[in-house]
C-alpha cells in the first residue's frame, strides 16, 4: 500500500509521463521542444517515478534531478510541458529536503 505522502510525490509524476508520452503540438515545437527531447525528460521523469515505487520515499534523496537545467541548455522556452517539468523538478526537490 502506498502511502499518502508518496501518493503526493507520485501523482505528479504519473501525470507528467502520461503527457510527456503524448506527440508534441506545434507550440511545443515553437517553444524549442524535439521529439527526441521528449522523450529523453519522459524518461528521466519515469526513472525516478520507478525507483520511489520500488525503493520508498527514501529514495527520493538520492535523487538529482537536473531536468531545469537540461531544458536550459536546449533552449526550451516557457509553456505548459516546460511548466509542467518545472513542477516535477520542484516536486522532487521538495522531497529530497524532506
């Protein structure tokens, strides 16, 4: 049974794979997303989600995720999947700290 706190963590984490997963619109390409790129964060993202699963909670502060910083370096811009990694990167970080 999962417990609350890691629902919270996880939740985040499902919803982020599940519209990470989904082909890339026009306005995410403008925004400097690539399919490969895509794919790449999905799977980041998945990783992670994976090894709380199976590990715990305590995972989560052996995680370091550099997603930001990764969209960053591409040149990727502000807009809803951009949003919506920056909050998977916060979540985790929270957690990391907690």
């Amino acid at each position: 049974m999962i417990s609350e706190e890691a629902m919270a963590l996880l939740t985040p984490l499902d919803e982020a794979v599940a519209v990470l997963k989904a082909p890339l619109e026009e306005e995410d390409r403008a925004q400097g997303w690539t399919d490969d790129l895509r794919r790449e964060i999905q799977e980041e993202i998945s990783t992670s989600r994976s090894a709380l699963r199976r590990h715990g909670m305590g995972t989560a502060r052996y995680l370091r995720p550099r997603l930001n910083e990764w969209l960053d370096r591409e040149g990727v811009r502000s807009g809803s999947l951009r949003n919506l990694v920056d909050d998977v990167q916060r979540t985790l970080e929270e957690a990391r700290t907690a």
